[in-house]
C-alpha cells in the first residue's frame, strides 16, 4: 500500500484545524468527553484522505457536479456525526438536550 503525500497532508490539516476549533471552542481545561469529539476528528480525517484521491480524480476529469457531490459527502458525513454526538451526550444520566 502506498501513501498519498498529498491526501495525508491534507487529511493532517484537517485534523489540526478542527481540533483546534473544537479546543477553542471547549470549556477550560476541557471535560472528559472532549476525547471523544477528538475521535470523531480523527475518523473524520481518515475518511478526509480516503476519498481525497476520488476528488482529485473528479476535478481532474471535469466531472459535472462534482463541487455538489463534495458538499453533499461532507453535509451527510457532518449530520451523521452532529446525530451521533447529540445522541450519546443525550444519553448520560441528568442531561437534557434543548431543540429548538
């Protein structure tokens, strides 16, 4: 198997950056479950350099809409994310989760 400098670059920054937004935007020193919010970044930049080469391949072949179908994947993988993290932090005893 062979690594792709580029995807890993890229999948690297995205992790940085959204552990840094997720930090900044934490309580002081951050609660046990930050963990978990750092979990969900590495997972999400593992699949950030799976499907960086798919991209590139698109916007190399001019495929149409392929600007759509990123934003779609990140929009889907983002919900999914924000559906698990609401869920579990629903979940532990004595918290309560405001719609609305």
């Amino acid at each position: 198997m062979t690594v792709d400098r580029g995807a890993l670059a890229i999948a690297a920054g995205f992790f940085v950056v959204w552990l840094c937004v997720l930090y900044l935007g934490a309580d002081h020193p951050p609660p046990r479950g930050f963990v978990w919010l750092v979990v969900l970044a590495l997972v999400a930049s593992v699949m950030v350099y799976l499907r960086t080469p798919t991209y590139a391949e698109w916007h190399a072949t001019r495929r149409s809409r392929r600007v759509l179908r990123m934003l779609l994947d990140g929009a889907l993988v983002g919900l999914a994310f924000g559906t698990l993290t609401l869920v579990f932090s629903a979940a532990r005893p004595g918290s309560t989760v405001a719609l609305g």
